[in-house]
C-alpha cells in the first residue's frame, strides 16, 4: 500500500511539474502553434552598441526570453535600446540611452510589476512580434495604385530620414533579428498592409508603456 501511495504521489508530483512548464510556455508563445523561425546567423546591426554596453550578442544570452527593441536616430546616429527578458521566472526590464553631448550611455531601470512584464510580452507576441519580417521584405507587396486621365498609376512613397528600429529576440533556443524603419508614415500610407500597423504597435508599446524609475 506505502509502495502504490508512493508512485501516486511522484506522478501527481511530475503532472503539476509538465502543466507548470506547459504553462510557462504558453505565457511566451501564443499564436501560430508556436512555430518560431530561427534564424541561422546572427547579423545584427548593433555589434559595436552591445560591447559599449557589455551585453552578449541575442543569441548567446543566458536568458530564457529576452527581447531587445533598438530605436536609431537616423540623424544624430544615437541608439536606445530597451530590453525586457525572463530568466528563472523572474522578469527584468532595463533601457541603454545614448547621448551625443557629451558622449555617454547611461542605464536606466524600467518600471514594471513581473505581472506587467509578462502581459507586455504577450501583447509584444499578439502583435506577431516573433513573425514579423523585415520591412525590405515587404517593398514588394507595399504598392498603392490611384486613377488619372491616362489610366491607373502607382502612387509611392520615400522616407530617408526619420527613425529605423531593430527587433531582436530569443525565446527558448530560437532567435531573430529584423529591421524596420518610420513605419507610422508607411503604415498610412499603405494602410491595407498588416505587418506595417503591427510595427506602428510594437514601437507605442515600447514607448509609452514602459517608464524609468
């Protein structure tokens, strides 16, 4: 009987442990069956930033889900880099600021209830954050056509300056990378384009729900 109590009890023990990972896992990972693509390479933009700031490259973070959303002025050449990651179920979010006069980065401490972190994750996810492409993937579907005398032209639009934005993430062993760039403009612009709109929502997510303390 001791022997049967036993076994009942270490397979409750490793249910609870199979539904709390189950569970963890859904907390990161909740659209298109979980099938995140990795990239191959690591070609990120921000090599000389990430040894400024003493940060290893995405890939070879120890965090379990870490996301970094780099925003580049394209006129000053500044960066800011905003990072929230999970690691052993805590969360931590912190943002790098870099500064032309004088030259510095200073670190700050973001403001955020581990609640808060998790559900920003998910909404980052609900906004196909870890699917989204890069936006020169999509030059070829953004066109926009309207009529004249002489029949249907296509309208387009060029944004040189401005801000660019990097999204990198790893979660569990798969990482990306992609680029996009003033996608507010674009977005209404070519306002029938998905992926543009969910950039416009990445990027107000980043700036106004996550404040320094």
């Amino acid at each position: 009987m001791k022997k049967y109590c036993l076994i009942i009890i270490f397979t409750l023990l490793y249910c609870i442990h199979g539904y709390a990972q189950r569970k963890q896992a859904s907390d990161i990972q909740r659209s298109k069956e979980d099938n995140i693509q990795s990239d191959s390479i690591n070609l990120s933009p921000n090599r000389d930033f990430e040894k400024k700031v003493g940060l290893t490259p995405i890939d070879k973070t120890a965090n379990t889900t870490e996301v970094r959303f780099y925003k580049l002025n394209e006129l000053s050449g500044t960066r800011n880099l905003i990072i929230i990651a999970v690691k052993d179920s805590v969360w931590t979010a912190i943002e790098y600021a870099e500064h032309n006069m004088p030259v510095k980065i200073k670190k700050y401490k973001l403001k955020a209830e581990q609640g808060q972190l998790s559900s920003f994750m998910r909404v980052l996810l609900n906004h196909n954050l870890a699917y989204l492409p890069n936006q020169k993937e999509l030059e070829p579907k953004m066109k926009k056509y309207t009529k004249t005398v002489r029949g249907r032209a296509e309208q387009k639009i060029i944004v040189s300056d401005g801000e660019s934005y990097t999204v990198e993430f790893k979660i569990g062993d798969n990482f990306r990378i992609y680029r996009f760039h003033n996608p507010e403009t674009y977005s209404e612009f070519y306002d029938d384009m998905q992926e543009l709109k969910d950039y416009v929502a990445i990027v107000s997510l980043f700036g106004n729900q996550l404040k320094r303390e």
